[in-house]
C-alpha cells in the first residue's frame, strides 16, 4: 500500500465517527443531551484523533519531517488543537450545554478537515518536489 493510500485509509476511517458526530451536533436545541451522547462524543472524538496522527505520523514519513521541521511544527499545531476541540466538546457534553457542544462539534469537524487538507498540501508539495524516474525503453 502506497504512502497515499494509507492516508486515504486513515481518512476513510474517520467518515462513520465524523457523521454520527454531525448527527449530534444537529440534535434537538434546548434539551440537554443524554448521558450516552457524552459516551459516544469521546469514543468518536478519540478515534479521529488517532487517525489523525497516523496519517501524520506517516505524511511526515514520507516528506521527510528531518528535514523540514516546518511541516511538523505545523502539523503538530494542527493536531493539537483538534485534541483541544475534541476535549471541549467532551467538556460540555458532560456539562449538558447542548449549544456549546453544537459549537464544539462544528470546530472539531471544521478543524478535521484542516488536518486532511495539511496532509495532502504536505504530502502532494513531497511529491512535487520528489525526481522523476526515468523510464527506461526496452532495448529493440
């Protein structure tokens, strides 16, 4: 499997947790969330992250993170404040605030989709920047 097929992969496992998720965000206003919902915002929450950091993990593999401490540092931002969205939103589920657990849910999502957009900018700038092989023709 390809440096960008596991990145798809990682990406392609996230899309069940990111739509129950969408789900939760877009449920009934002004009644504050069952107790499982703080269950399943912490399990969903979690294994995002952790497919997050994989297809880090391995887009800065692959770029060569060495050398270009830049992408990591940006990347690592990146992460860090999916994990401080994903803890709001864990946060005021248990609190009970629905509307702030819609505006938590909506940035984790919204912040995703960053990662998934950095690692395809750091990945696809690798391959840009990767040499050509030379095809070599069959001898007649």
């Amino acid at each position: 499997m390809s440096d960008a097929d596991q990145i798809q992969d990682h990406r392609a496992r996230c899309l069940a947790d990111l739509i129950s998720l969408r789900m939760l965000a877009r449920g009934e206003a002004g009644m504050p969330p069952p107790r499982w919902v703080v269950v399943e915002v912490a399990r969903a929450t979690s294994a995002i992250l952790a497919e997050a950091e994989a297809a880090g993990r391995t887009t800065l593999a692959t770029a060569g993170a060495g050398d270009n401490r830049g992408d990591e540092t940006f990347l690592r931002v990146r992460l860090d404040r999916l994990a401080t969205a994903a803890n709001d939103a864990i946060a005021a589920a248990r609190a009970g605030n629905f509307a702030e657990l819609r505006q938590h849910l909506n940035r984790f999502d919204a912040l995703t989709s960053a990662i998934w957009t950095v690692c395809d900018a750091v990945y696809g700038a690798h391959q840009a920047r990767r040499p050509a092989l030379r095809q070599v023709s069959p001898a007649p």
